[in-house]
C-alpha cells in the first residue's frame, strides 16, 4: 500500500516506521521547519504533498492519505480531497470545528442527551472578569482554535476562582494584541477518564478504547499541564462506556462526512459522566500506546477503515501504559527556549524484537548514521508495557524506560499509580465498565500485582 503523511511536525512517526517495516511506501510531507530533522534518514520525505497526489491515485483502493493533526485549513482539504475520491483518514472540517469551538460541542452534546458541566464563552478580559465578579468558584479555563498549546489550559483550584483570574490575565497578556476566545468550564471533580474509537465515515469501528492521560509534567500529577506524559488504554470491556458517550456521535459524523480516529475526554463520578472535549484526529502519545493492543497492522486497519469493508479489528486483551520520554525545552518549544537538538539517544544492552515493539520514536532523527534527538517540542519517543494488570504494565514500561539514556532525559514514573491505588475499583463499582466474563468475576487481578 501507499501511504501520504500531511502534517506539521511528523507526530505519526512511529506510525510511519511500522508501515515501512511491514513493507508498504510512505511519503511524508512536514510543514514546520523546525521539524524537518524529526525522522530525517528514517522517513522518506515530500517537499509538497500536492505534487504526491498522482501517486496516491495510482494505488487506487490501496492508496490512502493520512492527516496527522488539526491546524488552519486541514479539515477542509481532507473534505475536498474525499470528493475528489482519494481514501482520507484523520480528519474533517466537522471534526475541527468540535476540537477548536469548546462551547459548540458542549452544545451538541447536550443536544445528544449528555450531562454536560456549565461552560461560558468569553471574548475579553472584561467580560470574563464581570462574570467571575457576579459568579466567583472553581473553573476550568480553555482557549478555542488550534493555535494554542495544553500549556496555555489552567485548571483552577480557589473556591473563589482569583487563580483563574490571574492566569487569563496572563495569558492574554502575553498574547498581546492577537485575538483570542475562550471559555471557562465549572470545575467538576471526579476520574478523568476518555473513549476513542476509529470512525469509517459511517461508522464506528469495534472494539472502542478507554484510555485514562496523565498530564502534568512531574511526578503526583504536579506541574505544567503538558499535551501528555503518559496514558493508561484498554480494549477490554469497553462498549458500555462507548455507547453511554462516544457512539452518540455516531449520526453526526456520518452526516457531516468524518473520517478518522475520535476521542472524547469525560469526568466520572457518582453523579454521572461528563464530557469535557473532542479530539478529532490521533491523539499523541495515544495512537502509539494503542499500537501494542492492535492486532491489526495500521495498514489492514487503514484499509477497512477508509474502504468501510469491516466494522471490527482484531485487539490484545490487558492494558497498554505507555510513557512519554521528554528532553528540554519540553513541555515549551524551541521558539520559546533555545535548546540544542542532536543529543545522542543511547540504548542500555541490545534490544530484542519484542523490546522494539513497544518503542515508538517521537522527535528523533539521524545523524551521520547515529540516532539523536531532533524536533520542536523535545518529545523524544514513547515506551510502552502491555500486562493483563495495570500494575505489571506500568513495571514493564518503566523498565524498558532504565534502559533508554540521553542526556537531561525526564519522564513519569507514577502512569498509572492513581488507577492501581484505587481509581479503577470506584470506576468498577460505578459500573462504567462491561460486566466481568464469568470466570474472571470476583477476581481483582485486572488492577492489582500478581
């Protein structure tokens, strides 16, 4: 098969080598400067992905176009390359719209029957601060458009919402006169926890995921909010939260022509389950910490998915913790911290095939040969560790991480640690999950040590 990567910064590197290695061509065109050494001599490369199109066309049902992110313009060109005929997965101008409009998509899903957390849209400062004057409290604050980064998100923590107040301040002064929207959500407490499944243009394919991110930079959930540094996935038991959530959507897509891969971030708790935010494409490091459960090769999934020849693919039982090894400027960019790319990128012994399998490059490249790290953000790769408990995956995944050295390397130990202490069996007595196969009921084997 034929394989087209449009996006900025290569993130589905590590999804690219996998279909190299199966023997399949890719091309791919990365936009951002700063990120043309990510994967470089690992990659094949396209200065312009316009100029590939007739290449893609001449693979017919086994060519298919991959947009890796939501930017300005990318889900209109997916639109318009689908009615031209080509096999586009990974976005629409419909699923932009519910990834960058946060107060739309809470509209829609109330529409849906869905509880849904109050959410105001704001303008300007003033606005905003006449609001948390007439209704001070706890909020989340989010800005709209994909020109912002998790960073520049504050969850508030004063009952009085002055933390809140301070950093909209902030950020809107550092924004300078660049127009910019946002909300602020009530502040729900609960287990942050999100359903993904693949969307074929009609509809979702089974099985669905769940998923539970980490992301602050620091150990014990401290620090920056980072696009992520770490997730717990499962494909077990998972159609009862999906039809509950995620598969209402269902209708919506298909009319509004979507194709790709769709999360949707919720709250839990005794009250019920909150949607918080769509994710409209790959979802990073998610797409690579699901690698393990697929069964399915990317290219076989890409096929039923974009030719609507199944509504199933094959997946691993257990759980998939994956964690997101960073180096510096991570979790800023090299716009605004000059840190040196080109570190070397060093393994602890020789590596098995299996201990491949579970590494997936980020922002590496190579250099006369040698591996080093390359890239805007300093996400340098992802490792992951696949157990029929919580607890034996995070040991895995942490010990692959001893074995990686490069220099100033940072990561989170803890992935998972929340879920394992007791998060897991608060979400099991709720009953989000689908009921236990009777040889396994009673058993608290599924989160705890063997």
């Amino acid at each position: 098969m034929r394989f087209l990567g449009i996006g900025d910064s290569c993130d589905l590197g590590a999804l690219y080598l996998r279909l190299l290695a199966d023997g399949h061509e890719v091309r791919v065109d990365v936009a951002e400067p700063l990120c043309h050494g990510t994967l470089a001599g690992l990659v094949p490369r396209t200065a312009d992905w316009r100029s590939e199109l007739d290449w893609i066309r001449l693979a017919g049902l086994d060519g298919v176009i991959v947009f890796e992110n939501v930017a300005q313009g990318r889900g209109e060109a997916a639109d318009a390359l689908r009615r031209d005929g080509f096999k586009v997965i990974g976005g629409s101008r419909y699923g932009d719209r519910l990834e960058n409009d946060r107060a739309y998509a809470q509209r829609i899903l109330a529409g849906l029957g869905l509880r849904t957390a109050r959410i105001d849209e704001f303008a300007s400062e003033a606005e905003a601060t006449r609001f948390l004057d007439a209704r001070p409290g706890r909020y989340v604050l989010k800005f709209n458009g994909p020109g912002f980064a998790s960073s520049d998100n504050y969850v508030g923590r004063l009952a009085d919402g002055r933390d809140v107040r301070a950093m909209l301040s902030l950020k809107l002064r550092q924004r300078g006169e660049r127009p910019a929207s946002f909300v602020l959500m009530e502040h729900v407490d609960g287990i942050e926890m999100g359903v993904g499944a693949y969307f074929n243009g009609e509809r979702f394919l089974r099985p669905a995921c769940l998923d539970w991110e980490h992301k602050r930079f620091f150990t014990g959930d401290l620090g920056e909010l980072t696009g992520e540094m770490g997730t717990v996935v499962t494909c077990d038991r998972t159609a009862r939260f999906f039809e509950r959530t995620l598969g209402r959507v269902e209708t919506l897509l298909r009319d509004n022509g979507h194709c790709g891969y769709v999360n949707l971030n919720t709250i839990v708790n005794e009250r019920g389950i909150w949607p918080l935010e769509f994710t409209c494409r790959f979802g990073y490091p998610g797409f690579a910490i699901l690698d393990p459960l697929q069964e399915t090769s990317w290219a076989e999934l890409f096929r039923i998915t974009t030719t609507r020849s199944s509504l199933a693919f094959a997946t691993r039982p257990g759980f998939s913790v994956g964690i997101v090894l960073t180096t510096p400027p991570f979790p800023y960019t090299r716009r605004e911290v000059k840190e040196p790319v080109g570190l070397p990128v060093l393994f602890d012994g020789d590596l098995t095939d299996r201990d491949r399998e579970h590494l997936h490059y980020g922002e590496v490249g190579l250099d006369g040969g040698e591996l080093v790290t390359s890239g805007l953000y300093g996400w340098t790769m992802v490792v992951t560790g696949v157990a029929p408990t919580i607890a034996l995956a995070q040991a895995k995944a942490n010990r692959l991480a001893e074995r990686i050295f490069v220099p100033n390397l940072r990561y989170r130990r803890d992935i998972g640690a929340r879920l394992i202490a007791g998060e897991y069996e608060r979400l099991e007595r709720l009953g989000v999950f689908d009921p236990l196969p009777e040889a396994e009921r009673g058993l608290a084997a599924r989160v705890t040590p063997a």
